[in-house]
C-alpha cells in the first residue's frame, strides 16, 4: 500500500509536476549530476513524484529529495504579506536518461 492510498488522495501525473525550476543552479546539477528540479504538489509524495516524472518524461528515476519551501515575508507599500509555501522536489535519472526543456 502507497503513502498515497492512505491518505486517500490519488493524483495524476499532471497533477504532481506543476512546472521545472528552470534557474543557474538546476541547469548546473542537470549537466553534472543528471538531477533536475520541479515544483510539485505540496500533499505528494517521493513515490507519487517518482512515478510522475517517469509517466510524464518517460525516463527513469534513481532517487527523489524533496524541500518544503517556507513563505517569505514581503512589504507591500504599507502592509506586510507573505509569499506561498511550496514543494520542491530534486530527481535524479539513471544515467543514460536526459530531459530536454528546451
């Protein structure tokens, strides 16, 4: 039984991924270490990002690390918000798989 199936939430792959984090440092770790970071779902989890990512780029993953990423607080003009929480998650592929994004 998946982590998933006890929480009682089933998620689609479209639905674990939202988007890759496209910056300086993940283009590096996706040269040197073929590991590449996403966004993801806050409720999934390592095997539901797992099974996404090898559903929706048809690769295959070795490991996923994942980070919760705490809101900021941000001045507004007069008033204080804060930023979205979010889910990162870093994958890696078997060595013989790449994902183009571009």
């Amino acid at each position: 039984m998946s982590n998933s199936q006890k929480s009682g939430i089933e998620f689609e792959a479209y639905q674990v991924v939202y988007r890759p984090l496209v910056t300086e440092k993940g283009t590096h770790l996706s040269e040197v270490n073929n590991t590449y970071t996403f966004e993801v779902n806050s409720l999934a989890t390592k095997r539901d990002i797992k099974n996404a990512v090898a559903e929706l780029w048809n690769v295959r993953v070795v490991g996923v690390r994942t980070q919760n990423r705490q809101g900021k607080r941000r001045r507004y003009k007069t008033h204080y918000g804060l930023t979205k929480r979010w889910k990162k998650a870093i994958v890696q592929l078997h060595e013989d798989d790449r994902i183009a994004f571009f």
